[in-house]
C-alpha cells in the first residue's frame, strides 16, 4: 500500500499526510466553514487565556485574605466570583470552540469518505479481486477515524497546550523571574522527552497487540464461516483450541503492555511532581525571603498543576496520533491508485444500431505468465443468439468479461457495432449490456429491492413484469412477506434457481440491447431449468444475447454455438452443424443425453415405488 515508504522517512510521509488534510481544514469556496475555523481559533485563543489567568484571582483572593488589616471583606469576595466566573469561562469558551468546529471536521470527514467510496467503485474489477472487501471497508472507516482524532487533538490538545506552556512560562519569567521559568522548562523538556522516547519504545507491545488481535479475529471469523466444515469434520475443539491459543498471545502482549505503562505514568509523575517540589521550595524560599507573598506561592502551584493536567494524556496523543497518521495514509494512498482500465480522452460514447458483435482475433492473459485466450474470433449478428459452450475452465466467463470490459484484451479487437470498444466510454458501453451473471450475488435487502436495481425509481408494475418475464413473480407470492421478503447476505436465502431469476428480472429492468447469460455451472433440476429457460426466450427477443451454457439441451436452437476448449475456439456452427461434425460437441452431445437419459430412468424408477 506505501510504494513510497522506501524513499521517504515516516516523517516526511506523516508531514505530507498532513498537508492532504489541510484543504478540508480550510475547504476552497466554502466560506461559512472558514468562518467557523476563524471562530473556533479565536475561541481556542479565549479559552486558554482564561485559563491561566484565572489562578491571578484565586492568588489576589489568598493574598487579600493573609493580610491581617484587610477590613475590606468586599476585595476577596470580589476575586472569589471572577475566579469561579474565569474557571467557567474556561470551559464554556472551550465547549464553544468544539460546537463551531464540529461542522468544519464532520464535513471534512464526510467528503473523505464520499470520495474515497466513489473512488474504490471506479477501480478495476482485478484490484477488488485482489483484496478483501472487508479490509477495503477497513481503512476507509480507519482512515476517517484517524482524521476525527488527528484533528480533534493536533486543534485542541497539541495546540492550546503550546498555547498555555508559552503563556505560563512568560508569566513564571515576568512574576517570579528567569529561574522559575527554567525549572518550567527543564520540567517540560525532559517530561516531553522522557514521553516520546518511552512511547516509542512501548510501540512494539501495542503493535503486537494489534496483530494477535487481528490474528485471534481472523482465525473466529473463518472458523465462524466454515461453520458446516467444522461440523462435517466434528472439530469444534480444534478450531476452539486454535482461537484459544492466538488468544493468549494477544493477552501476554496485553500484559506487557500495561506494564509499560505504568513505568511511563510513574516516570511522568516523578518529574512533575520534582519539578513542582522545586518551584514550591523556591516559591517559599522567596516568601520567607520577603520578595513574594502567600498568593504568589498558590499562584506557582496553581499554574503549574494546571499546565501538566493535558500533559498527562502526552503519551496517549503521541501514540494515537502516530497510528492515525499511518492509517490516514493507507486511505490516501487508495485515493492515488489510478483506475488500470481508463477510458481514452478522446473516448465517445457508444452508439447501438442493431448490437452486432464481433471478437477480431483476440488474445488474453489474466497474468502475463498465464495466457487464457488465444486467437478468439466470432462475429454475432444484430438480434442473434450466440451460445458459447465447453469444459470447464475453457475461458467462456472470461469473453463475457471482456465484452463488458472489466479487463482489456491483449491483442485483437473486440467491436460492438462497428467500433471498438476499447476507444468508447466505459459507462456508455455498459449501458448497453445486462449481465446475469454465473454466481449471482444480491443485496442484503428484499427482493424489490434487488429486482429495482435494474432500474432504480421505476414503478411498482415494472417490477412485477419484469418479476413475471423473469417467471419468479409466481413464487414470489407464496412468500409471506412477498416483494418484501428479504433475501440475506449475498442473496443466500434464495436457492441458486431463484437468484438467478430475480437476476434475470433486474436485467430485464435495464432492458439493455445485449444481453449476456452467464449458466449456472451446478445442475438445476429439470423443472428449474424449464422455467430459467422460458424466460430467456422471453428476455432475448430483440436482442444480441451471448448464452454461456452447460447444459447443451438448453441452447439446441442458438443462432450459432461455438465451442470453446483451453481458450481456443475450437468449433463452430449451428446445432445440427455440430453434430455432424463428430467433434467435441457432439461427444458433449451424447455424453449429456445419456445423463438425462440415466436421469429419468432414474425418476420413473422413483415414482414407481
Ligand atoms: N481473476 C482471475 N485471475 C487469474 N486467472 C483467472 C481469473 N479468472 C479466471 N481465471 C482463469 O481463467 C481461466 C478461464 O476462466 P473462465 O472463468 O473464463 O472459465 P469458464 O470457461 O467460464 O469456466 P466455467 O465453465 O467453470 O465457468 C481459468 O483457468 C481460470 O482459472
Ligand atoms: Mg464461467
């Protein structure tokens, strides 16, 4: 994912991270959020002054009150309620500055997202099968995750806790003098120091954590997939064993790691508390010396416990805002994968007069070192049926593939209608053609949703014609729930038969003028097959429809069939064509006809006992 890694320190990387967040931090043309970024530093500024100076009330109030002739009881009362008014002020200000923000990182994170998701649909279909879906879904919500909290603590962590340190040792330098604001800074610096270094070095445990976590998720949810494996096999102690034992390394990192914190947390208190110890000695030092008074030495106090409160999540911030950069980079460097398939900038889009096809000696390879196609030419004619048979493996996917140009062919042509269309828009020509694809897939919703799909908005009528083309409308009614039934993750409610129906019926829906079948490769029951089979015939008229079939019985009156065999075309020609060929079809021919053959003998059998 960090091509760039190599050249570049992590450093360099985090600082250009940094820099591609910026624009949504002060987004071009949108002025009411600039407002608001101006607004929220102006209350960030606001917050923090109150919070330092308040402890001059509460010190004014001490001294007001240890001075023995003060009769003027009105003075400590007065400092009493700016000190608790400073103290509000403080936090309202700071919950001011939250509210004005919020709008300005929340649309900087939506944008993100938005972006990013549309830009993953625009990757090829090889990049998604490449990777896991999951982990794509992954560092999209890691990536704005990262920048939620970058954000929240580099604006009002970081920031205001720089802010506050200056601030602070002014005040040390002007009030009490050099030497007091060099204990503050010494205390900071090595505070700052002791921090970064130990966190660094604690980094290794949290790292191992999280792999033995993804590890231990990993191993539950492919254990928890293969559920009917394991029971096949009657090994849920194994698989519980195997969880229990990634488990375990991620609890030993757990342990190690929170030991490491508590070595942090007490180094981080020893040099707080010393260096309070030290401006506290010398603050009473300067009181016994006459040079300051009793509020002076509440004030030092004041200020200092004050100063080190945000200092104490230091280490937290550092770590988190570390991982974040790192995951904020993984979603950017997503946004800079380039689509493999582009259309060309001259591309136009596709015209269709009558959807002829035609492959023009094609060749391809899914990998360089592994050629599928070899010299694959057909013609379709306008309104045809083609019917592309073979073994398994044999490439007939892959030429429905590269008609919709998912990947680009190697060598050769492939033209719709006269063009190529390797030099059309990609969207035009996928316009043109429906897919049913071999594995349908459907969406977790109901089965309107899913036949909608084809054509999003259209009315309630289209979708039960093409429900009833598609020859599903019929069993869809005996549901109880109907067009609202839902189907499940992936569709896996419906059985095989099923899916591909409410496939045929979305497809039907977008009513394209090439239509592509890819069969199902397991064998659907008679009964099934008949109904999948008339409403094809129904789907196709009109249409240049290419069948990937199996069962050779359901592409007998085809146009034209052509016969693949290890990425070549091997034969060609009608049904009858064919069998008098004596060739690789006509083995298929009989071999089938005698399973079916087999088949009913096999079924009367059964309906006579
Ligand atoms: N994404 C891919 N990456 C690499 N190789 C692939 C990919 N998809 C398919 N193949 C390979 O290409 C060859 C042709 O696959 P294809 O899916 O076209 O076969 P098919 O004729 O449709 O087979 P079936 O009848 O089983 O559906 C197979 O050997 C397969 O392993
Ligand atoms: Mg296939």
């Amino acid at each position: 994912m960090r091509p760039s890694s190599n050249f570049e320190t992590q450093e360099a990387a985090d600082v250009k991270t940094l820099k591609r967040l910026a624009p949504y931090l002060w987004p071009a043309g949108e002025a009411k959020l600039k407002l608001r970024v101006i607004i929220a530093m102006l209350l960030l500024i606001t917050a923090k002054v109150a919070t330092v100076y308040t402890p001059f009330f509460y010190k004014g109030a001490v001294d007001a009150l240890a001075t023995p002739d003060n009769e003027l009881i009105n003075i400590p009362i007065l400092l009493i309620m700016s000190y608790g008014l400073g103290r509000l002020g403080s936090i309202v200000f700071g919950e001011l500055r939250d509210l004005s923000f919020i709008a300005v990182s929340q649309s900087a994170l939506r944008k993100l997202a938005v972006k990013t998701f549309e830009h993953l649909h625009s990757l090829s279909l090889a990049f998604h099968l490449e990777r896991k879906t999951g982990g794509l879904s992954r560092a999209i919500e890691r990536g704005t995750r990262s920048i939620d909290f970058v954000l929240r603590f580099m604006l009002f962590n970081i920031l205001p806790t720089i802010l506050e340190l200056t601030l602070v040792t002014i005040i040390f330098f002007t009030e009490f003098g050099p030497m007091y604001a060099g204990v503050l800074v010494v205390a900071v610096v090595s505070y700052i120091t002791l921090t970064f270094s130990v966190t660094e070095w604690r980094l290794k445990f949290r790292r191992s954590m999280n792999k033995e976590d993804v590890e231990a998720n990993t191993k539950a949810i492919d254990s928890l997939l293969n559920f009917e494996t394991v029971k096949y096999f009657g090994n849920e102690d194994h698989e519980t064993k195997r969880y229990d034992k990634a488990l375990k390394k991620y609890q030993e990192a757990a342990v190690k790691s929170q030991y490491s914190l508590a070595l942090l947390n007490s180094l981080q208190a020893l040099i707080i508390n010393a260096g309070l110890v030290i401006a506290m000695l010398m603050a009473a030092q300067g009181y016994v010396a006459g040079d300051l008074t009793i509020g002076d030495f509440v004030l030092a106090n004041t200020l200092l416990i004050q100063l080190f409160m945000p200092l104490n999540f230091l280490g937290f911030v550092y770590r988190e805002i570390k991982q974040s950069l790192v995951d904020m980079e993984q979603m950017f460097s997503l946004l800079e994968r380039h689509p493999d398939i582009q259309d060309k900038a001259d591309a136009v889009d596709l015209h269709i007069k009558g959807a002829t096809i035609a492959f023009q000696n094609v060749d391809f390879g899914y990998q360089d070192e592994r050629q599928i196609l070899h010299g694959v030419s057909f013609e379709v004619r306008s309104g045809e049926t083609l019917a592309i048979v073979g073994p398994s493996g044999a490439g007939k996917s892959t030429i429905a593939r590269l008609l919709y140009r998912f990947y680009e062919a190697n060598k050769g042509r492939i033209i719709i209608d006269e063009q190529d269309i390797a030099s059309v828009t990609q969207k035009s020509l996928r316009q043109a053609i429906g897919i049913v694809p071999q594995d349908t897939v459907l969406f977790n919703d109901s089965i309107h949703y899913n036949i909608e799909y084809g054509a999003p908005g259209c009315s309630e009528n289209d979708v039960i014609r093409a429900a009833k083309q598609a020859n599903i409308h019929d069993f869809i009614m005996t549901l109880p729930d109907g067009y609202q039934t839902k189907v499940g993750e992936r569709g896996l409610k419906l059985s095989g038969g099923e899916k591909q129906r409410v496939a045929i019926a979305r497809t039907i829906l977008k009513n394209p003028a090439i239509l592509i079948l890819d069969e199902a490769t397991s064998a659907l029951d008679s009964a099934t097959e008949e109904t999948i089979q008339k409403a094809l015939v129904t789907v196709s008229k009109n249409r240049t429809t290419l069948i990937i079939a199996h069962r050779l019985s359901t592409i007998q009156h085809a146009d034209k069939i052509i016969v693949m065999d290890k990425g070549r075309l091997a034969e060609q020609g009608t049904h009858q064509d064919l069998l008098g060929k004596d060739g690789i079809y006509a083995d298929l021919w009989q071999k089938q006809q005698r399973v079916d053959e087999a088949r009913e003998t096999l079924k009367q059998l059964n309906d006579q006992l």
